[in-house]
C-alpha cells in the first residue's frame, strides 16, 4: 500500500466489518479570537499512533534502523502529506454554534514532526466567517465519520485573544448509546449484504464534545 493509500484510509475511513477503530491520534487545538471576540481560526495538532506512523516510515523506506527516529532529510520527505486532501475531505473537524455547522477552510500552515516514533501534525483552520460565541455556546468535534480513527481531546485547548469569561469543557460521549445505535443501523442491513462502501455513519456518537461558553454572551 502506499503511502497515499494508507493516508487516504486514515482521512477516508473505508468500511470496515466491525466498528472499532483502526488508527488512533491524540488531539490538541489552540482557539484564536479576533479582535471582534469572534473565533476566528483553530490549530490542530494530531499524533498518529506508532504502528501507522511505523507502516508510513516502511512504506517510505524511512527509518531503516527501526528506532523511531528520522533524520531531517527523512522528516522532510513527509511534509505536506497532511495537506494531500481528496475532494469532499472536511479534515473530520466539526464546528457548531447556533445549531448551524460553521465552513472551515482547508489546511493552512502545516507542518510535520516526529516525535518518539509517532507522526506529529499541525494545522490551522480559519472559519471562513468568524463566529461570536453566543448564549448557547458552542461546540467542536473532531471524528471520523465512519469511525475508522478514534480522535482523543488530551487536554483543553489554549485560547488566545479570547473574550472574558469564557471556558472550556470536554464532555465524553456515551459509549453504550453509541454501541446500540450502531447494532440497530447493522440491523437494518439485509443478512447477506455486503456493507462496503455504506456503513453507518456513527462516528459523531463516539466523539467528545468540545465545548466553549462565554459569561455574558
């Protein structure tokens, strides 16, 4: 597989037999607010689990000694594979304020790092109209739809420039809930029939939520 194709199955997520993860990253995001108060941009930090970085590393033919560590030749051969984004690819970041899902543009500002074995990438993502956090709040989510990767908040984000007031909470989602919504869509399926290229879209209901809420607004 190239390695194209082992980046495709982490952003794509094919279809998979069962529902349980296949790559696993830890997540982290710094929050910008404009000089309006509006969140205005947010930078995403993600590190691969070991074993796909180290199947991106075989697939490259980088680190030949296996010890997780890459010369700046060989970490400058994989800059810009976290930009090569097929069409339709949302970057599996979700934005919500006002119950209304809020466009974001595509990878900006990206690099890579290696760090202890492991892929590291950053990105920022700037809302293509900045957004006021209002009464309601508003929330983030970072999943794969198909749930293929399993994206893990590790710590509250930094937010820089924002309104006073305002704070940060994960919330973890509720596995059981997930796990039975997902049994009643496979049930749904005709015994028999090949799910490829249709599984349930249950990657929203294994997601922590991020949520930001601002006193006074």
């Amino acid at each position: 597989m190239s390695v194209k194709a082992l980046l495709l199955a982490a952003c794509l997520a094919p279809s998979v037999a069962e529902a349980h993860p296949h790559v696993f990253l830890d997540t982290m995001l710094v929050l910008t607010f404009d000089d309006s108060q509006r969140l205005a941009s947010i930078r995403v930090a993600w590190a691969y689990d070991e074993y796909f970085s180290m199947s991106v590393f075989a697939d490259m033919g980088l680190d030949s000694d296996l010890d997780g560590k890459l010369t700046e030749a060989e970490v400058e051969q994989l800059q810009g594979f976290n930009t090569d984004w097929p069409p339709g690819y949302v970057g599996h970041l979700y934005v919500e304020a006002a119950g209304v899902d809020q466009p974001l543009s595509g990878p900006l500002d990206a690099s890579i790092r290696v760090e202890e074995g492991r892929i590291l990438s950053f990105i920022s993502r700037d809302l293509v109209q900045p957004v006021k956090i209002g009464p309601g709040g508003l929330t983030i989510r970072n999943y794969d739809p198909y749930y293929y990767n399993e994206f893990t908040l590790t710590a509250l984000p930094m937010m820089k420039n924002a309104p006073p007031g305002c704070s940060a909470r994960i919330e973890e989602p509720d596995l059981s809930a997930a796990d039975q919504a997902l049994k009643a869509e496979l049930q749904k399926i005709p015994a028999g029939e090949s799910i490829e290229g249709d599984y349930p879209q249950v990657g929203r209901l294994y997601a922590q939520t991020l949520r930001i809420t601002c006193e006074g607004a």
